[in-house]
C-alpha cells in the first residue's frame, strides 16, 4: 500500500500546472471513523488510505473528487442506506435497473458519491456488497443501467486517471469505459478475455489510445471478426473510426454483421468529421452504394440512402 500511495503522490506532482491538481488536506481517523460509525459501514481501505494519506476532494475525473460533506447527496434517488449492498456484481453485463413494479428507479443502496459527472451522472464507490471497493457509473432517475469501472479498487483508478493524463490521451470523456494498461495488454484483453465488460472497456480504451502503432486497425477488424457480443463490436467500431482514414476504409467489414444496429452504425462512422462537415471518401461511398441494392433491413438501407443523399459528398 506504502508503495502505491508514494506513487500516486509522484505522479501527482509530475502533472503541468496547467492540470491545476490541487486536493483537499486530509480527513483525520476521527473524522473518516465517525462517518463509518454514523453510517455502520467500514469505507473501502484504499479509500481510506487515499483521503487520509493523500487527500480528500478536489482534483479529479469531470468536475474532481467530491468532499466528505457531499458523499451522500441530498438528491433522493442517488442513493439508499449504505449499509444495505449494492445489488450487483463487477462483470456483469446489468440489464435492468427498476423497481419490482417497473416503475421508478430504485436508489443506489451501499454507495457513496465519489464523483459529479454533471447533471445526473455520478461515480459511486461501493462500500457494501459483492463489488465493495470498486467504482460504479450510474444515471440517477433513469433507465440507463449501471456499469462498474475496470479497476480493482479505488486507488487503481485514480492512478488510472493519472496515467491517461500524463500519456495524453486524446479525450478523457469515455474515461469510465477505458481499463488500463498498454497495448499489447489491451489488445490481449479484447481477444481474449471471458468478460464482456473487458472486452468493451479495452475497446474504448483505443478510442483515445495516445500513439497506437500502424498495426492496430487490422488488429481491430480481426478482433471485429470473432467478438459474440453486439455491444463489443458497436465499441470496436468507434474504436475504428478513432484511427482516421486507414481504420475507417475498414467499415465495411461490418456491414455484414447480423444486427442491423451494427450495421447501421459502421455505415455512420464511416463518413469522416472535416472543417466542410460529414464526407465520405469516394471509395466508401461506392462500397455503400453498392451494399444498398443487397441490404435488406428498411433502417438501414434508410441510414446509408441519407450517407448517400448528403450534398457535395
């Protein structure tokens, strides 16, 4: 733990002042022993550690860490008791997210506030249940289903932050979604991991991977080729796109993906953002024209016609 906490610290330090990087002073044992007491939960130790020993709000993902006085958020469909667990697991895919009834969305039981997303978003540390300690992404008010970040536990993922902002990563608004590590670990876990959930946080982590190497977009579409999960290959796709021109004249292999929704969606990506707008290479716009005349769902021979009708494309 000693290590990890000095470790932080440094890369902490090594942030440009530009990051402004700044956290709270710490929480006494006193104070973070007389929430828990209040609350009768023992926090996460890396948590712990992290308030006590580095610091307590402030720098952050989004809008920084929140303090103590805002980890339980008066809003009330943030969350229930935090001593009641939090119902789900880390690598589960979750597909509801409701009452009994199916009619409004429960609160968010054994969790505190961590970070503000904005609006309704919000990071929550679990501190009770079978995901203790880990990070979880919700929607309050919503049907927008919960997801756990990757890391193992909270430290992980602060330092996780740190890394991605002093490799420079290319935009840290998917930073949820991502997992760490390098490529070859990246790539590993795409092709090879038993969970979903890893699979798609490796894929969006190349969304925004700082200087991939050539190979990567073959990598991608190979990875394309064998994913099961609908889902995985949507993010493969953005992962694609994410690679410019040499990862975009590799669409197509999609369109011949079994989900129309995939479909529709490598048809979309495979329009290029320039300074005149959407355009599409000709190329990709011959491989559309042609697919239309075999396409046989309405939404999508609707998506490509529109690709198709744009003006000066």
């Amino acid at each position: 733990m000693d290590d990890r906490i000095a470790r932080i610290q440094a890369k902490l330090a090594a942030l440009p002042s530009t990051e402004k990087a700044v956290l709270n002073p710490v929480l006494t044992e006193q104070q973070v022993s007389g929430f828990e007491d209040l609350h009768g939960i023992r926090l996460p130790e890396e948590f712990r550690q992290f308030v006590t020993r580095i610091g307590h709000g402030g720098y952050g993902p989004t809008y920084g860490l929140l303090s103590m006085d805002r980890w339980m958020p008066p809003r009330k469909e943030v969350h229930g008791k935090l001593a009641e667990p939090f119902p789900f697991a880390p690598d589960e895919y979750v597909s509801t997210w409701s009452s009994d009834e199916g009619g409004q969305m429960l609160p968010f039981p054994g969790t505190i506030a961590v970070v503000w997303g904005g609006c309704s978003q919000y990071t929550l540390l679990v501190v009770t249940g079978p995901g203790c300690g880990r990070l979880v992404e919700v929607v309050t008010d919503s049907d927008v289903v919960p997801h756990f970040h990757t890391d193992a536990d909270f430290l992980a993922w602060y330092e996780r932050w740190l890394d991605f902002t002093l490799a420079g990563h290319r935009d840290l608004t998917w930073f949820s979604h991502q997992m760490a590590g390098d490529e070859p670990e990246l790539v590993d876990t795409l092709v090879n991991s038993a969970f979903a959930t890893r699979r798609n946080a490796a894929a969006y982590t190349f969304i925004t991977y700082p200087g991939p190497r050539a190979s990567l977009p073959d990598v991608l579409v190979q990875a394309l080729s064998t994913e099961p999960h609908p889902l995985v290959r949507k993010t493969i796709l953005r992962a694609l796109q994410a690679q410019g021109k040499q990862g975009r004249d590799l669409l197509p292999a999609a369109l011949a993906d079994p989900v129309p929704d995939v479909r529709c969606l490598a048809a979309i990506l495979m329009a290029a953002n320039t300074r005149q707008g959407m355009r599409l290479s000709p190329g990709l716009r011959r491989t559309l024209a042609d697919h239309l005349r075999v396409e046989d769902d309405r939404s999508v021979r609707d998506t490509i016609q529109r690709l198709l009708d744009w003006p000066h494309r």
